[in-house]
C-alpha cells in the first residue's frame, strides 16, 4: 500500500497525485494500492480520488479502500462539511447568493474573464467574487492565465458541481398548486395575464430547446406566489399537484430569461438545466437531454 499524506487536499491535486503514485506503483510493483490520507476530503475530490482510481481515508471516517487483485472493497461514510474550517477560509461550498450570481455569469456568458468584469456583470463584490473563484480553481472548475483572466475550461461541470448546492425544491419556497384545466390552457393563459415577475423553468420550458416527452407539471418562478395563482385560476393541493410555484432565493434565477414567440417567459437555459438536474421523476433524464442540445448548440443561447 502505497501512501500519499495531506494536510489539505483539492479536485486539482489529484492528477498530480495520481501521476507520482502510479510512477512509484511501478517501481513497486502492480500490486500496489494507492491510498490518499487527507484531514478532510470534500465530495467532489473523493468522487475524483475514486475515478483515478485511487483509495481514500480522512479523519472524519470518508474511506474507500479497493484493490483487485486480490478482491477487496471497503467503504464508509464520513462528514460532508469540514469540520475544522475556521473564519475566513475560502467558502466550502456554492450555497448562497453570491456564489449563484457568481456561477450563472460565468455559466450564461462566455470568458475569458477580468476580476473587476466578473464583479460588474455578477453584481457581486470583489471579496465575494475572489471566494467563489478560489473555490472553483481548488475544484478545478476554473484557472487563471499568464494575464490573471479567469476560464472556464467545462461549462457543464461547472452547473453540476453548482447542482450539488443549489436545488428548485429545497433552495427556493415552494407551494404546490393544481390548474384545473390542465397545463395547456394555463400555459396559454399565463401570457395573457398581469403577472410580470415570473419565469417558467424544468420540463416545460427545456421543450422549448429540447422537447423530451410531454410535461406533466410546469415549475414556475414567481415573485408573489399567492398573486400569480389567483391570476391564473389555481387552487392549492397536497395531491394531483401538476404545478410547482417557487418564490426564489435569489432574484438571479429570472435574470436573462427569455420571451417565446408564444408569449410565455422562460428562465434562462442554464437555470432551467440546473433545475432539472436534481428534479424529481424524469427531470433528471430531460436535463441530460438539455444539456446535450446546449453542448452542440453553444453559440445559440450563450
């Protein structure tokens, strides 16, 4: 067994780790298992440890240890949060509204960035910018060139490691409601009525870029939920719900939306994609589809 020790360790660390234990692995001998110790290992460098193939092991009990041959296979969960991060230490995470403003700018709008443009276009302060940029390069979602401008090297990545901390059902406020006439008829009414601070999201609004199979429910963001459902003829339920109304944390989530030809205003793709990446039911299956028609279709929504 062959062992690598750190103090702190980041998803960029791993390649160069990956790299000198497999150099000293065939010194050694192909039998040899390399092992990472580390105080604490983040989610996202575990899932990276484990697809080089490497073991893993930190104080708070986060353990994979596998070898083959012979067959062996141990796994054991851990904490999720650092417990020993003190103030001031970059941020853990992209929870939060700073790090939502920060990650849709760069999702939405292609680099390279300058700091101070990324603060402009994020409306996001400087510290706040610095924070979320350092988290990103220690996950290697972001590096900075010779001339200090900030790339995204994989856009997508990036709104997956973003899915991990912002999700519609447990980020936002979410009421439950039921059109009675079905989606069609309050699809069709919703660009007829009064309510502008809105943004229709998740499988009825990827359909507008890349219909998946027809929408069972429509999530809609709305900054007065109660408004929107008596202007669109909704009666609350626990049951037969076939509409999500969301009052959003963030006022990021209805920026650049976008206006069909139909009238109805959708959120932004990326956010749409987001949304669904951590639905419910098929979400998931329809962001993969979104975000397959966004890869070849770059130059279209960014």
């Amino acid at each position: 067994m062959l062992v690598e020790a750190k103090r702190l360790l980041e998803v960029r660390d791993v390649p160069r780790i990956s790299e000198q234990l497999a150099r000293t692995s065939d010194d050694a001998g192909p039998s040899r298992i390399g092992l990472v110790i580390s105080r604490y290992l983040t989610k996202s460098t575990r899932d990276r440890l484990a697809e080089a193939g490497l073991s893993y092991v930190d104080a708070t009990g986060n353990l994979l240890l596998r070898a083959d041959p012979p067959a062996v296979f141990i796994s054991d969960r851990g904490a999720d949060k650092d417990p020993w991060r003190g103030p001031g230490r970059p941020r853990g995470t992209l929870k939060g509204e700073p790090a939502a403003n920060v990650v849709r700018a760069l999702l939405d709008i292609p680099g390279p960035w300058k700091t101070r443009e990324l603060v402009r276009r994020s409306g996001t302060s400087t510290g706040s910018v610095y924070r979320v940029v350092r988290f990103l390069e220690g996950e290697a979602l972001a590096t900075k060139d010779e001339n200090g401008l900030i790339i995204v090297p994989d856009w997508v990545a990036l709104l997956r490691r973003w899915s991990q901390d912002y999700e519609f059902l447990q980020t936002n406020t979410v009421t439950r409601w039921i059109a009675p006439r079905g989606l069609d008829a309050l699809l069709g009414t919703i660009p007829k009525g009064a309510v502008r601070g809105y943004a229709v999201t998740g499988s009825v609004a990827a359909a507008t870029w890349a219909a998946y199979a027809p929408s069972r429910s429509a999530m809609i963001y709305t900054l007065n939920p109660e408004e929107a459902a008596a202007e669109w003829g909704l009666r609350a339920t626990e049951k037969g719900t076939n509409v999500l109304l969301a009052r959003p944390a963030y006022n990021v989530v209805l920026e650049r939306s976008i206006d069909r030809e139909d009238g109805l205003r959708i959120a932004a793709p990326t956010q749409v994609a987001v949304d669904l990446v951590t639905g419910p039911g098929r979400a998931p299956a329809e962001a993969e589809e979104l975000l397959d028609w966004m890869t070849r279709n770059e130059q279209i929504w960014r």
